[in-house]
C-alpha cells in the first residue's frame, strides 16, 4: 500500500514540476516574440516614416517590459490620447505580472530538476512533458483555426475596460498591428513553446541515456553491441 502511495505521490510530484517547466517556456517564449516583433512593425501602415516608427515603438517594448519606469507611457512621434495610455498601462501590468511568474517558474523549473536527478525521478518527466506537448498542441491548433474569437475573449476577459477597442481614425496606433500581426506573432510564440519543451525533452533523454550506460558499464558509441561479442568471445 505504502509503495503504490508513494509512487502515486512522486507522479503528482512529476505532474507539478511539468507544469511549473511549461510556464516557464510561455513566459521565456512571451519575452522573445515579444521584442521580436520590433521587426514586423510597419510604419508604411501608418503613412509614418519607419525610423520614427521604430524609435517610439522600442520606447513602447521598454514601457512595457521594464519594472523601473515610472508614470505614464510617452512617444516622441507616434500619436495617442487618454484611452491609448490607458489601454497599454493595463498590458504593462500583464506583462510585469508575467515576468514575475515566469522568473519563479525558471526557478522552479531547475529546482525540480535538480530534485528529480537527485531522487532517480527524471524518467518520470519523459511522459509528463510528452503529454504536455501534445496538450498544448492540439491548444495552439484550436487556437489557431479559431483565432479571432480567441482573440477576442482574451481581451475580454484579461481586461476590465474596453479601452482595448481602438477606432483607426481616432487611435491610428492601432495601425501597426493589423490582425495578421498578431496571428504571426501567436504562430512564433506557440512555435518557441513546443521547441523549448522539446529542447528540454531532449536533454533529460541525454541524461537518462548517459547514466543507463555509466551505470551498465556499455559504450554509448556501440549501444553494448562490442560489449556482448567481447562476452561471446571470452565464452568461447
């Protein structure tokens, strides 16, 4: 009884470190399309030239990214009013409130790997990671065959004003990210989550592998096919 409650316990315990490793992909997957979209902005959408557009919109990534800024976001050249401010002082909380979380989850994530290298559990993670990357694939792809309804209820529900629904003529910021923006930077970032759950698939694979032949005495290069026909040829 004892034995199958633990080795119920370890499985949660696998199940948690999983989860706490994909939230640090989304987050570290956020981080890196997020500033990648420095180069899909357009200022030709704006009729603005596009040395312009690029200083304002880093003063924008900054303004959201960076926890020291205080007050409200300023650009240089690119026009906004009160509800422009508005809107992207809410996504600036967001995105602080995912870099937190996906600062504890890097954390977490090594400390469970750590733990379960030390506690033989590694294995277990090869099928709770495997499930999770098939989970959030078939997410993405729901996602993505549903984008603007998905789109949608994720400002409704994340924000608790409409000051999201930007009108072109009178907040023409909202130019620079037609809805082909977004859909490319959601393919990027789903893209960066399953590779780096795959990255580390693989590299707790790699030290799963090393150790079956550290602890067997077999040469990696041969997979223990040298090592039988020594054995045959010393039976013979």
């Amino acid at each position: 009884m004892n034995g199958w409650w633990d080795s119920l316990i370890d499985q949660g315990r696998a199940y948690l470190i999983t989860l706490v490793m994909v939230l640090a992909c989304l987050g570290g997957a956020l981080f890196v399309v997020t500033n990648a979209s420095y180069w899909l902005v357009d200022g030709r959408l704006m009729g603005v030239s596009q040395h312009l557009v690029d200083h304002d919109y880093l003063r924008i990534l900054g303004y959201l990214q960076l926890p020291g800024i205080k007050g409200a976001m300023t650009l240089d050249y690119l026009p906004t009013d009160g509800k422009v401010i508005r809107h992207f002082r809410d996504v600036r909380n967001l995105f602080l409130m995912a870099e937190g979380l996906t600062l504890f989850a890097v954390v977490g994530s090594w400390w469970g790997l750590w733990w379960s290298k030390k506690h033989y559990q590694l294995w277990r993670l090869l099928s709770t990671l495997r499930r999770a990357m098939i989970l959030i694939l078939l997410g993405l792809l729901t996602i993505g065959l549903n984008f603007e309804p998905a789109f949608l209820w994720f400002h409704q529900h994340f924000f608790s004003n409409m000051d999201w629904l930007f009108d072109p003529k009178k907040e023409p910021l909202i130019n620079l990210w037609p809805a082909s923006f977004f859909m490319t930077l959601a393919i990027g970032w789903g893209a960066l989550v399953e590779g780096f759950l795959g990255i580390l698939y693989w590299r707790i694979k790699m030290i799963l592998r090393r150790f079956v032949f550290t602890e067997t005495g077999l040469k990696e290069a041969d997979n223990g096919r040298n090592q039988r026909h020594n054995n045959d040829g010393q039976d013979d």
